[in-house]
C-alpha cells in the first residue's frame, strides 16, 4: 500500500533538488555575465588609454617636427640672404632685404617667399606647405616652401602643360606600344589602362595623365609628342627654363619618378600650377571629376577615371571650390599635392603641400590651408 507522506516527502526533495540546481545555474549565469563586463570594461580602459597615448605621442611629435622644420626654414633663410650680395636685389632695393636666389623671374613670378610668415598651424601635418594668392601673385603663408623635393606626380601638372602647347588636334590618335606598358609596369606607376597596341586619342592620353596619374598615358604623350620620353624631358626643362625655375629645378622624366637629379621646390610648383591653370585646356583638365576615354577595340565602353583628390574633397568646407588638383607621392616625399582654389569670396588661390603621412592626411592639410587662411 502506497505511503501518501513518504510519496510527498520524495516529491519535495526533488523539488528542492531542482530548485538547488535552478539557483547554481542561475548564479553560474550571473558570474560569467560579470566576469564579460569586467573584461569588457577592462577592454574599454586599454583601448582608451592606447588611443589617449598615441594622440599624445602624436600631438609631440608633430610640434616637435613643426619646430625642426621652422628651425632648418630659419637657418636656411638666414644662410640664404648672407650667401646674396647686397647689390643683387631688385632696382631700388636698399640692400637690407634680398630675394632668394631661387625665386622666378618669369612671366608667372610670384612674389613674397623671403617675407612670408612662417605657417604653423598644428592642423596641418605635412612638414612643407606654401599657400599663394593668385590673383596678385604673392606668397602668403608657408613652412620650407624653398626646400629640394621629390615632386612625384606633381610633375605631370608639367607634363601637362607642355603636352597642350605642343598639341593641335585633340582627336589625333596614338597607338600604345609595348615599350610603354613595359616602362608604366616596370616603375609600378598608376595607369589608366590602356593595353599594348590599342589606339587611343591625345585626349584621352591628356586626361589619362592627371585623373588617374596614369603612367601609360603619361608615357604616351610624351612620345606621341616629342618621338621620345628623352626628347619630351627636354622640352619639360626648357619650359621650367622660360618659367624661370631652372635654377632650382630639374625634371629627368614626365611621369615623376624618384630620381636625384629630378627635383623642384613647392614655390616651383606653385609657379607651374599657376601657369597650368591659365591654359584653358590645363585648367579644364585639371578641373574634371569623372571622364570616360573614347571606345576602342580593346575597350569598347571607353574606362572611367576619376580624380580622386577632388572628388574626396568637394564635400569639406575649404571656404570656397577647388578647382584643379594633382597628387603624388614617393617614398622620399610622402603623400604630396598641388591645388588650385577659388573661394566664396572669388579670390583664386593655389596651395602646395608635401610628406603627408597618408592620402586622407594630404586631403585634409588642404582642407585646413584653405579653411584657416584664406578669405
């Protein structure tokens, strides 16, 4: 005969049981709940105090590298004017304040680089950068604007240039050979494309040359022009010649591979710049956003290429439009660009940089050049 007490007596304990293990579980539960949020919060302070220490590190560095850099400005300024005689300044000139014996004296001369006030903005991390006004032609800011550089593609701006004064039909063809594919990949160059043996237009090989900095098209222009990559470096420094740059600069090829003897200054390139953006092909070149080469047997849709400074920048306040871009970079000179600005107020300005530590970080100096210095 079943026993109704015991029965009860099982059927609790079996309910303690159950609740016992309900409740470990449940404390189980909640250890491993606390144990994640104190690793999480662990995780969280390590993450902030790595970023605190980096931005500070940073933050040192570049004041520190902002005042090496204005340090060997001075000193090379201070060399620069003992070094020029007293009677080598312009007519009128007194004698106490001489140029530097690099600046242009041609057409497309700007003025102002021995007087400008040093640029010291911690916003802009490139160790050189030079800011002019167009209009008048004169240096507003800048920070070792006169020091060698490695101009990288900002040496297309020259190539450019002239290519255009050297061009009369747009619609001329040219076939690309294997000598130029070959140079484009063997220099690990940007390219636009084009494959060996398509036949494409000096057009496409102008603006092939600045929106995507492609090397083949580059290449092909100067042969397309000069029958050479030689005959054409020739005619790229007897135009640095006419600008009146050729004592401080000297292009070995027109694609701006790193070279020692290929070499200029951002004051040189500014003078470039500024004669590039008073060419109306140049300017509209160095203008466009997005174009599609013509169709050809090899790309029958045409390839689209983009200029990428500009498109990137066209959404950040500069206090104005941007209006004609080129990148580069080489090792020897980091991440660098060439600008041409027109701001809400309607002056035209052009800004220079060198040795970004990045692309973005190249964008972003002009950005903050154009924003904090001009009207």
């Amino acid at each position: 005969m079943i026993n109704i007490e015991e029965e009860n007596d099982e059927a609790w304990e079996r309910g303690r049981a159950r609740r016992r293990a309900e409740r470990r579980r449940r404390r189980r539960r909640q250890a491993r709940i606390r144990r994640a949020m104190v690793l999480a919060c662990m995780g969280l302070v390590l993450i902030l105090v790595v970023v605190l220490g980096v931005t500070t590190v940073r933050r040192i560095s570049n004041k520190s590298e902002k005042g090496t850099v204005e340090s060997i400005y001075l000193t090379q300024k201070t060399k620069l004017k003992a070094a020029v005689p007293a009677d080598t300044g312009a007519a009128g000139d007194t004698g106490t304040e001489t140029s530097f014996p690099y600046v242009s004296t041609g057409d497309y001369a700007i003025s102002g680089l021995d007087t400008a006030p040093y640029l010291g903005s911690d916003e802009v991390t490139s160790t050189r950068a030079l800011l002019v006004d167009a209009d008048n032609r004169t240096v507003l800011y800048q920070r070792g604007a006169g020091d060698r550089i490695s101009p990288a593609s900002m040496t297309k701006v020259l190539t450019l240039l002239v290519a255009v004064e050297h061009v009369s039909n747009l619609s001329d063809t040219f076939t690309i050979t294997r000598e130029i594919t070959d140079y484009s990949y063997s220099h690990d160059c940007s390219a636009v494309g084009f494959d060996e043996n398509e036949t494409v237009t000096v057009k496409d090989l102008l603006y092939g040359t600045i929106l995507p900095s492609g090397g083949d098209a580059a290449a092909g222009l100067a042969c397309y022009v000069s029958g050479s990559l030689d005959g054409f470096v020739e005619l790229m420094n007897q135009k640095l010649q006419e600008l009146g740059l050729s004592g401080s600069a000297h292009f070995t090829n027109c694609v701006g591979l790193y070279d020692d003897n290929h070499y200029c200054t951002l004051y040189d390139l500014a003078v470039i710049m500024e004669a590039a953006m008073d060419n109306e092909l140049c300017r509209e070149i160095l203008n466009t956003r997005t174009y599609v080469t013509s169709s050809t047997e090899q790309h029958p849709d045409g390839i689209t290429i983009s200029n990428w400074f500009l498109r990137r920048i066209e959404d950040k306040d500069t206090h104005g439009e941007i209006i004609g871009a080129k990148t580069g970079y080489v090792v020897q000179s980091g991440n660098c660009a060439v600008s041409s600005s027109k701001s809400d107020s309607g002056r035209q300005y052009i800004c220079v940089t060198a040795d970004a530590h990045s692309a973005w970080r190249c964008i972003y100096d002009h950005v903050a050049v154009y924003a904090n210095y001009t009207e």
